[in-house]
C-alpha cells in the first residue's frame, strides 16, 4: 500500500478545480440568462419597426449613414434608418446570445470530465487514513495537511494564470476601444465647431462602427475574465458598451445639438472604457501578486514535505 499522498493532492485539487467551474458556471449561466432577455427586448423593439428580422450581415452604421441622400431626411428614410438600426441591434444581442450559452455549455462539459470529485476526494482521505493508522499516525496526519494545502495551492494558481490570460486580451481591446474613442471624438468636435458635413459625418462614424467591433471583442473579453474571476471568488469587470443610437439621432437632426449629444456619448464611453481598463489592470496586478504568493508557499510546503519524510 502507497501512503495516498499522491493521490490525495491530485484528489484536493481536483476538488477546488471543480467548485471553480461551478462557480464560473454560475456566473456564464447568469450572464446568458442576461443575454437572452437583451435578444427578446431588441426582438420586441425590430417588431415595431419592421416584422421582418434580418441579421447583421453587411449593415453598419457607416452604410446606414450614406444611404441617405440630400439634405432633407424623407420620413420614409428615416424608418428605413430606424429599421436598420434595430436589425444591427438584433443581430449584436444573437451573437453575444450565441456565444454566452455555448460558453455555458463548455464550462459544464469541463465540468461532468471531471465525474464524481467529492466520492473520489472521500477515496483519498480514506486511503490515506488507513496508512497513517497503520504506520505512523502522527507523520501520516502532517503529510496529509501538506498534500491537501498543496493540491489546493496548485489548482487556485491554474485558475489564476487563466484569469490572468483573459485579463490581458480584455486589456488589450480596451486599449484598442480608448484610442479610437479619441479619434472619433475628434471627428465629433470638428462636426460640432468647425462646421462638418457628410464627409465628417462619414469619417466619424466609421471610428465609431471601428469602437463598436472592438468593443463587442472587448465585452466578449471582459465576459470571460469575469467568469474566470468567479473560479477564484473574484468581482468580475462590469461590461462597457457604446450607446449607438444616437447616431441615427444625428444623422435626422443636423444639428449641433445633436452633435452635441454625439460628442458626450463618445465622452462618456471613454469615461467607461478607461474605468473598465484601470479595474482590468488593478485585478490584472492582485493576481500577479497572489501568484507570486502561491509560490512561495509552494516551496515552503515542499521544504515542509521533506522535514516530515526525514525526520
């Protein structure tokens, strides 16, 4: 008979690698849940304007805006603009609706791989018990709070580097998003003070249909390091997104209030943007230092670990 130890620290991490994923399914159920209420509003919304639904395919706010010729918007152009934007919104909540659920359904396929954790945990320790019993009960017991502590340490620093991974793509779409809400809010400040006109119009917004992809990247990123944080009992990164419909506001009403409101939308979704990015980079730094911790002790308990077996 082994003394269990080995399996006993496969067993312990095991263990907190499967209240991770409960935890992360948890918290991917709840935000498909959210998903799928946000597809129902946006179908809700495309119904009054229009029955037929359309996905996404070739519209963007940039097309939107230069299908609508002369300097007078007919009442007819303007739903067909209204009916667009709603396609645009329908189709952004079924994708992110699309992907919310089949990240639910990796979480607890990662979930069942593992089968039945706590009999096999209760296995372990049942193993283990019997050898101290039969050995050396005393060493047996302090071997086995080292192999427990360090099957939990090796299981939380996985979790760890994985959330620490999503965090750094999350970064990296934030950064993307803030620099072209700078140019764009460039754009808007020459439309609103300097005069604009269609060509500003046109290149303003298609900052803005660039800010839109990025940020649907960068919500996806931060959706998923949030529910890499739930493994480790994390607060998660609140979502950011740019509120698009003022565009067509202000392709209707060429004005500078109007303008107006465009250029403290972009405002506001840098304010947002820039706040989602320093939590990012604050947990992004908690981890990295946590993980420096999980190594340290990691060595102690393997010096603790050959104190015992020597001694």
């Amino acid at each position: 008979m082994t003394d269990g130890g080995d399996r006993l620290e496969r067993a312990a991490g095991t263990r907190r690698e499967a209240e991770g994923l409960r935890a992360r399914l948890k918290a991917a159920t709840t935000y498909a849940d959210q998903t799928t209420r946000r597809v129902v509003e946006a179908r809700v919304a495309l119904a009054e304007e229009e029955r037929d639904v359309a996905r996404l395919d070739g519209l963007s706010w940039s097309r939107i805006l230069t299908s609508l010729r002369g300097d007078r918007v007919t009442a007819q152009e303007r739903e067909r603009a209204e009916r667009d934007a709603a396609r645009y919104t329908l189709a952004d909540a079924q994708t992110r609706d699309e992907l919310a659920w089949r990240d639910v359904q990796g979480v607890q396929a990662q979930l069942d791989a593992l089968g039945d954790v706590e009999a096999e945990y209760a296995a372990a320790l049942t193993e283990r018990e019997e050898w101290s019993t039969a050995h050396d009960p005393e060493r047996g017991r302090a071997l086995t709070e080292v192999a427990e502590r360090r099957g939990l340490l090796l299981a939380e620093d996985t979790e760890g580097r994985e959330a620490y991974d999503a965090g750094a793509v999350a970064r990296d779409h934030l950064r993307h998003a803030l620099g072209l809400l700078g140019s764009a809010r460039s754009w808007s400040t020459w439309d609103t003070f300097g005069g604009g006109g269609m060509l500003t119009d046109m290149m303003k917004y298609d900052k803005l249909d660039q800010v839109t992809a990025v940020l649907r990247q960068a919500d996806l990123a931060l959706g998923r390091f949030t529910r890499e944080l739930a493994d480790l009992r994390l607060g998660g990164v609140e979502a950011v997104n740019l509120d698009s419909m003022t565009q067509v506001f202000d392709v209707f009403f060429d004005n500078i209030f109007t303008d107006l409101r465009v250029r403290s939308r972009i405002q506001d979704a840098e304010l947002r943007v820039g706040a989602a990015l320093q939590q990012v980079e604050t947990t992004m730094n908690r981890l990295s230092l946590r993980g420096r911790e999980i190594t340290a002790e990691l060595e102690q308990l393997a010096h603790r670990r050959e104190e015992i077996l020597l001694s």
